[in-house]
C-alpha cells in the first residue's frame, strides 16, 4: 500500500508519512507496560478521590490539581520516556533519526456534565496555533476512563487538506486566563474554530485500546469528544517533530524551556 504525507512547505520534504488509509494514524502497543501504570499512579496520588468529588469545584482548584499532577509527570521526564519506548515507530513516521520531542507532556482530565466551561479541545490541528507543526506528529495515550463512546475523534483523511483551504475565526475563552492553570494545561484562551473547508459532519473515534498509544499527524482534524459518562477521562499527549523540519526557535511557556528538545 502507498504512503501518503502531509503536504510540505517549500524547501522541506512532505512530513510525516503515513500508510494510505490510515488517516494519517498509526496505533502501537507500548512496550513498557509499566509506564502507563506508572502515570495512573501520579494521576491517583493528586486526584484520589471518586469523581463526584470533583464536579462541583470550581474550575480554577480542578484544574491546578491536574497541573500540579502534569508537573510531576513532567518532572519524571515521562514524555520522553514514552517516546523512546516507541523511538522506532517515530522515525518511521517523521521519516528521520532526528526526532524533537515536546518539553512539556500535557494531562487531560475532562469531567463529565461540566456545562459552559472548556473542558476538552474542540476541532483543530496543531498548525493552527504554532510555526512548523505542519510536519509535526502528536503523540496521544489513554491513561484510564477512555471508551469509544468519548475518545478523541478526528476527520478521516483531514491531514490531507491545505491550510489554506481552512477558514477559521477566534474568539476569547473568558473560562480561560493566559498563562493560567487552565492554559498550561492545554486549554485555550482563544480557541480558533473551523468555518469553512472541513466537513465535521462524519467524526470518527479514536480506537486506542488499554496499553496502546497513537501516533498521528498534527495535521490531521481531531478534537476531544465531550465527556458523557460518569468518571474523568484522562489522557496524556505530545508533540514531536523532525529537527530537519524545524525552522522557528521558540520557549514553551509551562515548561520554560525550548518548545522542541532532542529525543
């Protein structure tokens, strides 16, 4: 079967290559099941308690809970120890040994019934708020409370379309300050929504079983399906990039590093 790739910019060669029919997703076991383990205990030592717990705090406390939690995960450098467990997978899909990893791994915990607060990213890819990330690829694991019901959806063969032939708008999220518990947890302080040039309408879910992670291209249209069951869905995620590709320097501002680092 044909590999297909993300359409490249000028001077760079298309990243990153996928399988034709795949939608720009490639899904692997881990091979240290003790990594997936390991971050369900980081994320029980800081939320204990049964979900009810959580439901009615406000969303500043919820959600510098879970940042306290990403800090220690990041702390044990887990990103990069995921990524070099699935090293091999990486550079075939980057099409190099030179893969950058994120400096900063991001905790998902979305909530179930939380009304008129973000929650979760709605339809995006990654080039939409950041230099480069057109040949980036993300890095997602389940980590517990994850079904086909709320996984992650995404827009088969999106990965394919043009930026340009993307129209989107942006408003300010007032749930979300900059800089805050929230943002550095990955939710967006103006989040851009797609008007035009997708179709949203045919949504397909992530099918990442227990042990599994999925790489795919940070091109493709995905989001976070709202949370309809009764537990906290956690999930953690990150970014990664041939050094080839990377044209623009910049500092993350939750980890205070570089954006990219070598794997």
């Amino acid at each position: 079967m044909a590999d297909t790739a993300t359409p490249g910019r000028a001077g760079l060669p298309p990243r990153p290559i996928f399988p034709e029919g795949s939608s720009g997703i490639r899904t692997v076991p881990l091979g240290d099941a003790a990594l997936l383990e390991e971050i369900r205990g980081v994320v029980s030592f800081f939320l204990p308690h049964p979900t009810e717990t959580y439901l009615g705090m406000e969303a500043d406390a919820y959600r510098a809970l879970v940042l306290a939690a990403q800090e220690e995960l990041n702390r044990r450098d887990t990103a990069r120890r995921l990524a070099r467990d699935r090293r091999e997978a990486i550079c075939e899909v980057l099409d190099s040994d030179r893969p950058l990893i994120q400096t900063n791994l991001y905790l998902r915990g979305t909530r179930p019934s939380v009304e008129g607060l973000q929650e979760n990213i709605g339809w995006h890819r990654e080039s939409f708020y950041g230099p480069d990330m057109d040949q980036s690829i993300n890095f997602w694991c389940p980590v517990a409370n994850v079904t086909a019901d709320n996984a992650m959806r995404y827009i088969p063969d999106s990965h394919l379309i043009p930026d340009a032939e993307i129209e989107t708008s942006s408003e300010p999220d007032e749930s979300v300050e900059r800089f805050s518990a929230g943002h550095k947890i990955g939710l967006l302080y103006a989040p851009k929504e797609i008007v035009s040039g997708v179709d949203l309408s045919s949504p397909k879910p992530f099918v990442v079983l227990p042990g599994e992670v999925a790489i795919f291209a940070g091109h493709l249209i995905h989001g976070a399906a709202t949370n309809r069951s009764d537990r906290i869905r956690f999930s953690v995620d990150f970014r990664l990039i041939a050094e080839e590709s990377l044209t623009t320097a910049k500092q993350h501002f939750a980890s205070g590093k570089s954006y990219f680092e070598p794997l």
